[in-house]
C-alpha cells in the first residue's frame, strides 16, 4: 500500500506536488488551531471568577486631649502643654476626656507622660472631696511643728516629699546630733497642702521652694508623734531632704557629738623631768570604795542559829545582829608623808 503511493506520488507532476504539499499545510494549521482553541476553553472553565476588590471599612477616630510634655506630679494643667489628637476609637481608654476647658488649671496627683492621653483616673482624684484628711493615712497622725528656712531645707521640701528628722542638742560646750526619724511623709507646709510646681514653655520646673517655710506637718504613727514632740522640747528639729530614689529607705541610726574647742579639760599630774630627792610625788585620786555590809552566822554546836540575811533589822524594833567594824571604818594612822627621799636612798658619791 504505501508502495502504490510512493509510485503514485513519483507519477505526478512539480505543479501537482506543490498544490499538495499547500493542501496538506492548510490542514496542518486548521488541526493546530482547533488544538488550541480546545484546550483554551478547557483552562478557563478549571480557574475560578475573579472578585472584585472591596475596599475596607474607613477607620473610626475619636479626638481626645493628650500631653504634649512630661507633667510632674501637684503641677496645675495649663493649655501649652496639651494637644487635641485623633485616635482610633477602639484604642481610646475609658474615661478619656476630649476638651481643654475639662482639665484647665486642675492639679494632678500623678506623673504623666508625653504622648500619654489624659483620664478622669489620671487628672481627679477621689481623695480631694475629702479635703486635708484624705491625704493622712489610715494608721497615722497629723502633726506639726516650727522650722525656718534653714531646718526646712530652704523650702525645698514639699508637700509629698519623704524627709529624716535630726534632732540636735545643745549645752555649754557641746552639741549632739541624732537621727530620731527616717522616712517621714511631709503633709503641708504653712497650710499649703499642694505645693504647686510652675513650669516654662519647654515642661522644666521653674519654682520648685516655698518662700519662707515656717510650719511643717508630718503623717506619723501615734508613738512616732510622742517621740517628736519630746524631742521638740529636748532640742532643735532639722530637716533632712530625701532623693526620688534613694539607696535604701533606713540607716543604721548614729550619733554625733562635738565639743567646743573652750570646753574644759580634767587636770592630770605632771611629773617633773627632773625629779628632786625631796620633791613629793603627784597625788592621784583615789576610787571611792564602799566596804562591803559584813555577814556571819550564829552557830551552836552543828546548826546555824541565826543567819545574818535571816537577822531581823532594827528598823522592825528589834535588835540586830552586832555589826564587826571593818578595817575601812578605822581611823587611818598617821603616815609619814611620801617623798622621793623614802623611795629613792641618798647615793654616796
């Protein structure tokens, strides 16, 4: 079979040829391009619609006040150091306030952050409807007394601040200085119980001492008030100014005493350099000494009869037993002077 068409193909002619070889080309393409168009449709049934992108819900923002520097704590609020800020309403903490005139002028009670947004929590606090005695604790006492500026650190100390008391007494000449106590919360100072800070522009402190402190009021437990009113009438109070954070909140207590240069020394014996055969010696004085009460028993035979811590005393009308005089009651004898010609014999030269 395929011989007869080889043969058959060698019958035909050049032009013959041609028409077949563009026969079988035409063929050729319309097999490719059906191919194609198959599988194409085969594809595009398999991949699922494309959808339509949907754009996300627009985020809800909340305006709320928020600090725009540091806020140390007892510093009334003013205007530059907030600003209005747009939050996400799901990122906004409750009780978050959203205008100025809400906390204008208000004292906070806490420190507040740069960035951070302003609270009821923050800002108020429930305490002030208590007045004074809100800020005194459970288990303490209120108690004032004098300084001026030098024992109240110069005004430096604060309403909120912890201060160490010193007390210091005085005689002729000396002084003595004790830590009485330590770790002492300071309530007021001259019935100022907020002691405001003022700050500049930029958020620094420009005022941070009382002007002329007299009165000082401290939160202290009943027996620390007794101790301190005793040592206001013992001496001079002195304040003592503590750091934000310092080493430890106790030290090992300690005093110091200081005498003046004027005070006077005891006399002690001088012993000459060159000491004479007749010259005396320095007399040091002597220790009181107390003779000892004598005690003895009364023995009959093998028993005590009467014991001296058993003998009854005069003072119960009775006779005592009779008391031994000892050697310390009897007169000293006359002694010969003491020199050193009775120490020291005369060398014969």
């Amino acid at each position: 079979m395929l011989q007869r068409i080889i043969n058959r193909l060698n019958d035909l002619r050049p032009r013959q040829l041609l028409i077949l070889a563009l026969a079988a080309g035409f063929l050729m393409f319309l097999s490719i391009i059906v191919a194609m168009n198959f599988v194409t449709k085969k594809e595009v049934a398999v991949m699922p619609p494309v959808q339509e992108k949907v754009a996300p819900p627009p985020i809800e923002k909340k305006a709320v006040v928020v600090a725009k520097m540091n806020i140390p704590p007892r510093t009334r609020i003013q205007e530059n150091m907030l600003q209005i800020k747009d939050v996400p309403a799901d990122m906004v903490p409750e009780g978050a306030i959203t205008s100025f005139d809400a906390v204008k002028n208000v004292q906070v009670r806490a420190s507040i952050f740069s960035g951070d947004i302003l609270t009821v929590q923050k800002v108020f606090n429930d305490k002030a409807n208590e007045g004074f005695t809100g800020d005194i604790p459970p288990d303490c006492r209120a108690i004032s007394i004098n300084v001026t500026e030098v024992t109240g650190v110069a005004g430096f100390a604060k309403p909120g601040d912890k201060v160490d008391l010193l007390l210091v007494e005085k005689d002729k000449y000396s002084a003595t200085t004790n830590i009485i106590l330590q770790n002492v919360p300071l309530l007021s100072v001259n019935q100022d119980a907020e002691g405001n800070n003022l700050l500049d522009e930029n958020g620094i402190v420009k005022s941070s001492a009382i002007s002329n402190p007299t009165i000082a009021t401290f939160a202290l437990p009943p027996r620390d008030v007794m101790k301190l009113i005793a040592a206001v009438n013992l001496g001079e109070i002195y304040m003592m100014l503590r750091p934000a954070h310092p080493q430890s909140a106790y030290v090992d207590e300690m005093q110091y005493t200081l005498d003046s240069v004027n005070k006077p020394q005891p006399e002690t014996p001088v012993i000459p350099a060159n000491p004479t055969p007749d010259m005396p010696l320095p007399q040091i004085p002597g220790i009181p000494f107390e003779a000892p009460a004598p005690k003895f028993d009364i023995i009959a035979g093998d028993q005590i009869v009467q014991s001296s811590e058993e003998a009854p005393s005069a003072a119960n009308g009775k006779s005592a037993l009779p008391a031994i005089p000892s050697r310390s009651s009897q007169p000293a004898p006359n002694v010969p002077k003491t020199t050193l010609s009775n120490i020291i014999p005369p060398t014969n030269n």
